[in-house]
C-alpha cells in the first residue's frame, strides 16, 4: 500500500499465491493443521516440516529454535494457518502477476528441499520481479534460518551492501 517506504525487498522461503503457487505436499498441510489445531504435540513431526530429514539426522544436538518466552494463543495459530492455507488455495490469482511492477531492488532466498513452502515458488517470484537475486541454499529446509546462519547472514549482508552502493549511485 505504501511502496515509497521500501528501498530494498527480502523474500524468504516464498510463495505469490494462488493458481500459480507450487502447492505443498498433502502430509504437510496435516502436520501444520494438527499442530495449529492442537491436535498434535508430536515435535519430531513439527521439526520434519522445518529441516530435511537427512539434516535432522546428521545434526541431532543443533535444532535449538529460540524459544518465545510468551505464549502463542491457540486461536492466534489456527488463523496464522487458515491464512496460509487461504494463500496457498488455488481459487484465486495471487499476486504473482503484479510482481512485475516491482522496481526495488529485491532478494529472494530458498532453501533447496523446503516442504512447508516448495522452493519452487521461490524461482516463480525471482523469474518475475525484474532483476531480482535468486539465492538457493542447497540441503536447506523451511528453517534455514536456523540450519545456516551464517550463510543467510552472508548473503543478506551482500545483498544490502550491493544494492546499497547501486541505489546511491
């Protein structure tokens, strides 16, 4: 709504939504539903959405995700997944058309096997925003964040750096 107030854009583990989106895989969609549903307290599914399998195994001591010290409401969940859902649904267009008309400089990250948004939307976005980096971190989940951090941190830094030197010139 108000495009003046960004210069740069960062898209993380992405979709445009609707009938363009890579849809994700139904066993997915049932993990995060019981978990927003509390229907499930089964961590080790949670964390299956999050990181590949092959990870979680050969990192068994690194899956320290920060934990909040407040309490996430119950119904605050089941509306952050109704969102999504509604975002991944294919009965609407999304927003992948309007991606054209971005003219800021944009970042878009991946990881390679990330199930819980297919890194295949990610490569949608970056082939429609104009001059948009794409950066796909192989073996990287849905939390890459917490698998690579260092790497993000990197590539972030670059990228700001990049575009600051681009848009001063």
């Amino acid at each position: 709504m108000h495009p003046e107030k960004v210069n740069r854009l960062i898209l993380v583990a992405s979709s445009c939504g609707g009938e363009e989106n890579i849809p994700r895989n139904p066993d997915v969609v049932k993990i995060s539903s019981d978990f927003a549903y509390n229907r499930s307290q089964d961590v080790g599914k949670l964390l299956s959405i999050l990181f590949p399998e092959s990870w979680i195994r050969s990192h068994p001591n690194s899956l320290s995700i920060p934990q909040s010290k407040e309490i996430v409401p119950l119904d605050t969940a089941i509306q952050q997944f109704e969102i999504v859902e509604d975002w991944f649904a294919t009965n609407w267009t999304g927003v992948c058309s309007q991606l054209s008309k971005i003219t800021i400089p944009t970042l878009v990250v991946t990881g390679t096997e990330d199930v819980a948004v297919p890194a295949a939307n990610s490569l949608i976005i970056a082939q429609k925003i104009p001059g948009a980096w794409l950066v796909q971190i192989k073996e990287a989940g849905h939390g890459l964040m917490y698998q690579y951090p260092e790497n993000l941190s990197k590539v972030l830094q670059t990228f700001l750096a990049t575009t600051t030197t681009i848009q001063s010139n």
